[in-house]
C-alpha cells in the first residue's frame, strides 16, 4: 500500500493541493466551455453574494410604511432610495426582503440537504453492501415515502409538530434522504462484486472500514451530483410548505411566504407576483444546471 | 403471475401502513395531541374531556395498535370540524382531484411524449434545445408559481378565464394547463432519454439495412421499445401528478383532496389529514401496480 520511502508531510500536502487545484482548473475549464453552464456558476455565485450582504442593503426589511403601501417598482422612489422591486402591502421594500428570503431558502435548503445527504448515503451503503433483511427493511421504508407526494406528507407531519424553523428542516431532510438512499445503494450492489471489494474482504477488512474506505469515496460523484440537483427541489419544497401556509414562521421573509401574500394582491401588484418567483426559478435553475453538467462530468449514466 | 401480484399488494399494504405511523407517531410524539385539536384557549377540563373521549390517556404502545386496529376497519375518527366520518369527508373530495390530475396527465401526455420523441429524432436541432429548455425550466419553477403567473396573464392582464372555482369547463382550464406544463418537464425529459437511447440500439440499423421506411424504423420498432423505461418513469412520476394537483387547488379554489388537507392542517383536523393520507397513499400504490399491467400489454417479453 505504501510506497518505499514515508512521504513527509508537507510533501503530501504540496501533492494533495496540486492534484486539487488541477482538479478544479479541469472543472472550469470543462465548464466554462457551455455558455448556460457559465452562466449558471456566475448566477449562483451572484445570488449567494448577495443574499449574503442583505444587511447592507441600505433599505430595513422589517420597516412598515403604510403611506408606501404597494408601490410599484421604480429606479428611485420618494425619498431617493431604489425601490427596484416596489414595495409590498406593508410599504417594506420587497428587493430587501426577497434577498433575506433568498438567504433563508439556500439555508433551509443547505441543512436539509445535508441531512438527507448523511442518512441517504449511510443507509443506501448499507443496503446496499449488506443485502437481506437490513436492505429489505430500507427499502420498505423508501417505498413508504414513495407512496405519498411530498407535499401530502409535508403538511401532515408540519400539522402534527407545528411550523417552526427547525421542524421544517427536518421534514425536508426526513424525506430527501430517499433519492440518495435509492443511487447509492444502486451504485453498491455493482460495485460489491468487484475485485477490490473482494480482496479488502479477503484481507479480513471490517464491514466499516470496506463501506467508508472503499465504497463510500467511489459514490462521492454520484452523491455530489445528488446534492446539487436536491438542493434545488428542497428550495422549490421549503418554498412550496411556506407558500401553502404550513412552512416557515411567517416571522422570518420566504419567497414561499411572500408569493403566499401576494395571493391577495393579484389583481393591484404584479410585482409582488413576478419578483420571488423569478429568484426562486434562477437560484433553482442554476443548481439544475449545475447538477445536469456535474452528472455528464462524472458519470452520464446517473439519471436522477 | 398470481405470486407477484400477491407480493406487490403485501409491499404495497406495508408501505401504506409505514406511512400512516409516520403521521401517528409525529402526532403522538411531538407533544399533546389534545392540546392540538384544541385552541390555545381551552379549559383544562374540557383537555381531559377529550383526552378521555379519544383514549389519549393510554399508553403510547396501546394507541398505536388501536389505531392501527381502527385503520384495518377503515375507521379513522369523526372530522373535528364537521363531525362526519373523517373517510367520507375526503373520499367525497377525491373526484375533483382525480379529474384535475388525469386531464393533466392526459394533456401532458399527448404534448411530452412527441415532443420528447421529436427531440430524440432531430437531436442538437432547434427543436431538441426547446425540449431540454422545457425541461429543465420546467424543473425549476414551483408549479404554484405557473399557476400564479397564469392567472396573472389570463385572468388579470387578459380577463378571459375565470381565475378560480369548479363546475364548468372554463374552469378546468387553468388549473389543468397549470398542472400539464409542471408535469410536461418530466414527461419530455424521461422520454427523450429513452429514445435517444432506442435510437442508437444496432437493431434499428437492421431494420434500416434491410429497408424498411425511416418512418416505420421509429413508429414499429423504436418507440415499442422506448416505450418501457417511459411507462416506468411514468409511474414514479404519479405521485408528482397527485403532488401537483394538491398545490393547485388550493390556488384555484378546486373542491379536491388538496385544499381539505391544506385546511384540516391549518385547522388541526388530525382525523381528516391521516384519511386523506391514506387515501392518497391507497391511490398511488394501486396506481403503481396498475402500470405493472401496462406493461405486459407494451412487452410481451415481461410475463408477471
């Protein structure tokens, strides 16, 4: 396993970023060749930059103004602040609001997935490595969660534990997990005949060091392309509870919330409408895009 | 044949009986039930009235296998709002969603499938890149922001449809284009895969070496054999169509099983949201093993 001289440390470190850093030049440049591809790194790079300098937007997202209730959107409004987006009901600015919202969304989104992540990818190893009655009792619980479309088995666990923050993070995770369960446990069972799987078993390999030494770093592509096309359908599921009334708190701005008010406005404030909506789709659209060229990167076999 | 049917409906019953625990234990484990169905506002008297009346005083164990006996009876409790059987209250609801979800299935059928075929046959042309855009915006757009936007447009821009109720025709335009193009992403994706796949397959060079018509190529031999992993998808997909269609009642005012649930949630009608679980859960697991039959009708090789 070893070569014949113990590389020291730092010479591994200079390899390990070497081979990382032509790794990524790799990527770009691959990536960079399809023009939607760029664009998508460059949206989503853009939309987390500025969700994530919301605070220093210079309007307050929680400021009332009932004098500036729905006003349309324009360059600069009265006072000579920009109104880009116009306002809402409660005169708050809705560009501000919708940047906050965004940061909730790749939030909720970004734990969720991590949990699905985590339980999806230990559970489908497992089925998939040990076989029988642990695979038999995984799968029976995927084809459980199957059986519903999310949002029935949404509202009816966010009925039961309430709408909070957290709770919805868990219901997004609870059910997420599935698609990497299913790809990971389907990546396993080819894998397990292979002969390095064999001869680590021959050399008398525990169960856990075969899952995480050898299996788990040959599905990390399936399971990255997993995370980023998930992220997006987590994003559109969050927004879809807190549309529906049944997600986050309406305390804290969601695109789902605010598209959920403007129900009411339909007929006086198209932009209310238009403007959440189009952040939900570009944000959602660069994961997919993403996630679609990660999948060819790695592997055009994986359907997700 | 018998053997298999037996099998699925034995996976099928586990997977709707998993389903309903998980709404059971998510009620009975996040706090007091009792204390859900009332308002904030009630009596510690009238908490233990209703502890009693409903056997919330038992143990957890207990309740479960009462609950799972009173489920084997098809008796899940009286609707807390209405004080009818809670099954009737939804089975009476489930007409309107079936209508909404298989116009939608159906008009999203006859537009996918040769889209997705056609983008097959002509691929890296103009009609191929459409077909991909469909799809993957298609993907990233939630299907309560369609139905928004189309109101929007035909309701409020152009007041030419009624932008929400049931009963005529008119009214089942909206809702159904909604639910189609939402569902018109997965349908053009999965069949475009599969006939891209068909296409490069060596017997269809066969069938052209030996002279048979292009068009007989694809209408005989190629889409007889695209057509097993598109009925496939199609049936995991079911449950997106029931999904879709529970988002866009309640945005429609569409009496279906969607806007009950999303009322009995916000309501905290707990018998009403698990029957309309189960119902819906039932609907897809005999959905899925319908299109098992489908399929030996597409494949005479397939005997079940």
């Amino acid at each position: 396993m070893r070569g014949p001289k113990q590389a020291s440390f730092t010479e591994k470190a200079k390899d390990r970023y070497r081979e990382i850093s032509s790794g990524l030049a790799n990527y770009f440049s691959r990536a960079f060749k399809y023009r939607a591809v760029a664009a998508a790194h460059v949206a989503l790079l853009l939309i987390i930059i500025a969700a994530a300098l919301a605070d220093f937007y210079p309007l307050d997202p929680f400021e009332q103004d009932l004098m500036g209730s729905l006003n349309p959107p324009e360059i600069r409004n009265a006072e000579g602040f920009p109104g880009l987006m116009g306002t809402d009901p409660l005169g708050r600015d809705l560009a501000v609001r919708i940047l906050l919202a965004t940061r909730i969304s790749l939030v909720v989104g970004g734990l969720s997935v991590a949990i699905a992540c985590v339980v999806g990818t230990a559970l489908g190893l497992l089925a998939g490595y040990l076989g029988g009655i642990v695979d038999a009792v995984i799968m029976r619980i995927v084809d459980a969660l199957l059986a519903l479309p999310f949002v029935v088995l949404g509202i009816a666990i966010v009925a039961a534990i309430g709408r909070s923050f957290f709770n919805i993070i868990f219901v997004l995770g609870f059910t997420g997990w599935i698609t990497f369960a299913k790809l990971v446990r389907g990546q396993v069972l080819s894998l397990k005949e292979e002969a390095f799987i064999e001869s680590a078993r021959a050399v008398g390999s525990s169960v856990t060091r075969i899952l995480t030494r050898h299996l788990l770093p040959q599905v990390g592509g399936i399971v990255l392309v997993t995370i980023t096309l998930t992220l997006g359908q987590m994003i559109i599921s969050e927004a879809t509870l807190s549309f529906l009334g049944v997600g986050i708190p309406p305390s804290i701005p969601t695109l789902g919330g605010i598209l959920n008010d403007s129900q009411t406005y339909l007929f006086s404030a198209w932009w209310i409408v238009v403007f959440p909506g189009l952040t939900l789709m570009a944000l959602v659209l660069s994961f997919n895009m993403i996630g679609r060229f990660l999948r060819d990167y790695f592997d055009p076999q994986i359907d997700v | 044949m018998v053997a298999y049917l037996a099998k699925r409906i034995v996976q099928g019953l586990i997977a709707i009986v998993l389903v309903l625990s998980v709404v059971f234990l998510a009620l009975n484990l996040s706090g007091d039930p009792v204390r859900l169905m009332l308002p904030s506002t009630a009596s510690d008297v009238a908490v233990q009235e209703l502890r009693q009346a409903y056997g919330f005083d038992r143990p957890l164990a207990i309740r479960y296998f009462l609950f799972l006996g009173r489920v084997a009876r098809l008796d899940f409790g009286e609707s807390i709002g209405s004080r009818r059987s809670a099954l009737a209250v939804v089975t009476e609801r489930l007409l309107a969603t079936v209508q909404l979800a298989f116009s939608s299935l159906f008009l999203a059928s006859i537009i996918g499938i040769p889209l997705g075929v056609f983008a097959a046959i002509y691929r890296a042309r103009g009609l191929d890149f459409f077909a991909v855009g469909v799809s993957v915006i298609g993907q990233s757009v939630p299907v309560f922001w369609i139905a928004l936007i189309l109101i929007l447009l035909f309701g409020v821009r152009w007041p030419v449809l009624p932008p929400s109720g049931y009963g005529s025709l008119k009214h089942l335009i909206l809702p159904v284009v909604t639910v189609s193009l939402f569902l018109l992403a997965g349908i053009t994706r999965v069949t475009r895969t599969s006939m891209v796949e068909t296409l490069d397959k060596q017997y269809l060079t066969t069938a052209r070496a030996k002279g048979v018509k292009e068009f007989n190529v694809v209408a005989k031999h190629a889409i007889r054999n695209a057509a097993i992993p598109i009925v496939t998808q199609l049936s995991l997909q079911f449950r997106f169509v029931i999904g879709g269609s529970v988002v866009v009642e309640t945005i429609f005012g569409w009496p279906g099983l969607g806007q009950l649930l999303a009322q009995a949630a916000t309501a905290r009608d707990y018998p009403v949201v698990t029957a309309a679980v189960f119902l819906v859960a039932s609907f897809i697991v005999l959905a899925n093993i319908f299109v098992d039959f489908v399929y030996t009708l597409i494949n005479p090789r397939i005997a079940l």
